[in-house]
C-alpha cells in the first residue's frame, strides 16, 4: 500500500514543484514569474495549512484554541475577530499585522494574552490579515488559519473566503447545521476552485453540543444530529463530529488551576439538589444568593466550562476523579476533541502530499492566459505535463471527490454497496481504508480485496452513463495501481516484467 507522506513535499508535490520551476524559467512577462514563484514557495511550505470555518458565533475560535493548547485566538466580539489569523510555528512569540498595502508591522505577544491583548485597541483598519508565531509544540506538523464568521451580515467575507479556499484542508464549524451552512460550504468550493475542496479534505464539526438538548446529557441528541448532517453533507464533508467546545478549549489550555477544581470539588460536596437546581440555567445560577462558593468563582467556572461542563465535572467528581489532572483528562475525553485531532492527523497531515499537489494544481488553473507567445508556449506545455500528473494515485482520489458529487446530484446512480466502496476509496487516508479494511491491514489483504474490486467496478464501465463511466473508470485505475504498486513499499504483489531471453553462445 501506498505510503503516507510525513509532509506536505511527497513525491507528487515535489514534482508539482519541479514542473512549476522549469515553467516559470521559461516565462518572460516579469509579473508571471512572480505568480509563479509564489506558488513554489506555497508549495514548498513544510507544514499542511488546516483552516477552521464557519458562521458567525460557531465557535471557531474555541476549537482553534483547543487544538493549540494554548488561548491564542482572539474568542471576544473585539476587532481581531473580523480578521484572517494564521498561527505558525516559530522560534520567537510575536504577532505580525499585514496591511493590505503590503506594509507589515511586529508587535509582541502578549503572554497569556493571545491576539485579542496583543493587537487590542491598535488600528486595523486596511489591514488584511494577522500572523502569530510560536514556538508551540500543536503547530510543529500543520499550521492553522482562523477566519472570521460567515452569515447574512457579512455576506461570505471575501477574506475568509480566500482564506479557506487557498488552504489544504479545512474544518468547517456547524452549532446548528441547516441552509446557510450548504450556502457556504457551495460559496467556499466555489471560491476554491470547485470539486478541489471536498470529502477528501473537508471535515465537518458540530461546535456547541450542549446547545442542542436540554438535557443533563446532550450528547446522544448530537451524535444524532451529526450522524444526520454527515449523510447529507457527505458529498462535501468526509464526516460530521460533535465537540463541546468550551469544554475542548479549557482541558486542553493552561487556564484550569487546582482552585478552580476545589471550587468544583465544594459544589459535588453541597447539598445536591440545590446545585441542580441552580444548574438549569445561567440566570439562576448567577442569582443564586447561598452559593457554597464566592460568585467570581461561579462566574469564572461558568466563564472556562459552561453549565454543560459544570454538569460534566460534578459528574467526573461523582466518579471518583477529584485532582486535577484527572478532570482535565476528564474533560478532553467528553468533549469530543479527541477526534478532530485524531482526523486532522491521519487524514489531513497523513495526506498532505496530495492535498498539496490538489491545491497547487487548482492555483494553476487561473494562469493559463498570457499576451506573450513564448509565455503560452511554455504555458501549454505545462498543461500538459499537469495532466500526466493528474494520472497520480493520490491525485485520482482527489478526483473521486467529483463522483461523490455527481452521486449526491443523482447525475449518477449506484448501489448502496458501490456507493460505500466509492466513498472509501475517496476518503480513506491510507490503501488499506480505502479499500474498506482497517487501518494496518496487512499487503495480503489490500492486495486481495483491490483484486476483488477491480473486476466490479469494470462491470460499471459498460453502464451507458459517461459520468458513471467516467468515475468508475477512476475507481478501478485506482485499485489496479493500489494492487500492482509494489516498489513504492506497499508489499504488494509486483507484476512480472517482461525480459530478452538471454541469446544462446
């Protein structure tokens, strides 16, 4: 099976990067060769780009300090938060504010503060996005983009936009799922190029569990609604997750000391029914004049965990869980972050060489026009060139994200167990989940479950429908090169190689 790339630069990428480097030699209009070698430095960044998106007040800011494990981004109605924030890896704390202009200024980072106390009151008028740098352990194998929310008021902020669709991957946020949300889902592809942001690099995350119910426990009404949305959505979506996000961000960040867990061991020590009673709602918690604790450590509880993770940790508490280290840990397993970062990781980073090459090939396509007869020719060759590279295994499952497409249109019909093939070999983030077996399968079994898919989809082939036609032809190339690509490490059985019979002395 093939081997996932341990960074955006594979094999395929670098030799996107080749070809882009001989076109760009070739060209002669100077503002051409200045695209182009943008490109090759997008292209030749070391980490994958993972941008988080989503409405308005869905919580974006919350996961992303959840998965930094520090509170960096900006989660308070302040400027910052209608701004392009990138969080990368680096040596030295500090924020860079790029204006639209191309003037750039450094500011220093406030400790503990994040972006909102380091920019604060500063003018952000004609600025067109933030860079914080951090020597963060969370950002050493992908870098991450937080954009601002998308709604009615902000008619799909072209900033965010162009922010989400430049990236490898994205992680969209959903506290409500509904039209709106397929809008901009439609409105981010588009911007990106069409069928290049898909199920192959698009993960769902249904933010604000504990809004959904009212009850103690919402989660069975989530998983519900998540499970819902990823079979609507699953043509644009690999998968639908519901994270407490609150609940994320403060088990994975610095913020919870031992005070805040005596302040929640005293509530578990109160008389029980009162501190339920209390706990129906924020208003009657605030006004609850008999607290057994002071009412600025009600608020700050209230503030890092909501009512829902108040619930959770007297819960945790009730189970014998009372340092803090152990509600922490509490805490991050009923969330539901777990997941994020567990697909993040062997979906996104596992398969950045072909997220990679997808985004820099669809840059590619807005390049094509060029006044100067030399700078078409070499143009026209690199198209070319790209299409023999689109041949690529890694990128013909970026292709199968078009078939899931056509199936959700009903442009194309198949059966519910072609479907759920269709769908693996799309999505799955190694050979052997994307033929449907678990992830470390052995070769053996890759090999014989592609030799059993081969001859079905060739089946379909014959089906008069081009589009069906066309997929399923993608679909079996596939299996065939997953069976027959023993060399790069796969274990898999190599075909005979044909050789001269060695002439007779």
């Amino acid at each position: 099976m093939t081997a996932p790339s341990t960074g955006p630069v594979g094999p395929v990428t670098a030799r996107l990067i080749d070809l882009c480097t001989r076109t760009r030699d070739r060209l002669r209009t100077p503002e051409l060769r200045d695209r182009f070698d943008e490109l090759i430095t997008r292209l030749g960044e070391p980490r994958i780009r993972v941008a988080v998106g989503g409405r308005m007040n869905a919580g974006k800011s919350t996961l992303v300090n959840a998965l930094l494990q520090e509170r960096l981004a900006a989660t308070g109605a302040t400027e910052t938060t209608r701004l392009v924030t990138w969080f990368r890896h680096g040596h030295q704390a500090r924020v860079r504010v790029h204006r639209r202009d191309g003037g750039e200024r450094v500011l220093p980072l406030a400790p503990g503060g994040g972006v909102g106390a380091s920019v604060g009151d500063a003018d952000t008028e004609g600025v067109g996005h933030l860079t914080v740098e951090t020597p963060n352990d969370a950002l050493t194998r992908h870098t991450l983009v937080d954009t601002p929310g998308m709604d009615s008021l902000s008619k799909l902020d072209p900033d965010s936009l162009a922010a989400l669709g430049d990236a490898d991957a994205v992680v969209y946020l959903m506290p409500h799922p509904g039209a709106n949300d397929v809008e901009a889902l439609d409105a981010v592809r588009g911007w990106a190029g069409g069928l290049r942001l898909g199920a192959a690099n698009m993960l769902g995350v249904l933010s604000r569990v504990d809004t959904l119910s009212d009850d103690d426990d919402p989660w069975p009404t989530a998983r519900q609604v998540a499970d819902r949305y990823a079979r609507d959505l699953r043509a644009v979506l690999s998968d639908v997750v519901p994270v407490a996000g609150l609940l994320a961000e403060t088990a994975r960040g610095p913020d919870f000391t031992e005070t805040d867990a005596r302040c929640l061991r005293t509530l578990a020590e109160a008389d029980r029914g009162r501190v339920t009673r209390a706990l129906r709602s924020v208003q009657r918690l605030r006004r609850w004049e008999d607290a057994p604790i002071e009412h600025a450590d009600l608020e700050r509880l209230l503030e890092m965990l909501g009512l829902h993770g108040i619930r959770v940790g007297l819960s945790l508490l009730d189970e014998g869980r009372r340092s803090t280290p152990a509600l922490l840990e509490g805490f991050a397993q009923r969330s539901g972050v777990a997941t994020v970062l567990e697909r993040i990781d062997t979906v996104f980073v596992a398969g950045a060489d072909r997220l990679r090459a997808s985004a820099g090939i669809a840059a590619l396509e807005h390049l094509w026009d060029a006044p100067d007869e030399v700078d078409r020719r070499a143009l026209l060759a690199l198209q070319s060139d790209l299409d023999r590279l689109r041949l690529e295994p890694a990128l013909r499952q970026v292709e199968l994200a078009a078939a899931l497409v056509d199936l959700e249109a009903g442009r194309m019909r198949l059966g519910a167990e072609d479907v759920a093939r269709l769908r693996d070999l799309a999505t799955g983030a190694d050979d052997a989940r994307r033929l449907g077996l678990e992830a470390g399968a052995t070769p053996e079994a890759v090999a014989a479950a592609a030799t059993a898919q081969i001859p079905q989809w060739r089946r379909l082939e014959a089906r008069p429908s081009r589009v069906l036609a066309r997929h399923v032809r993608t679909a079996r190339e596939l299996c065939e090169h997953i069976l027959f690509a023993g060399p790069d490490g796969s274990g898999a059985p190599t075909p005979p190689t044909w050789q001269a019979p060695t002439p007779s002395r």
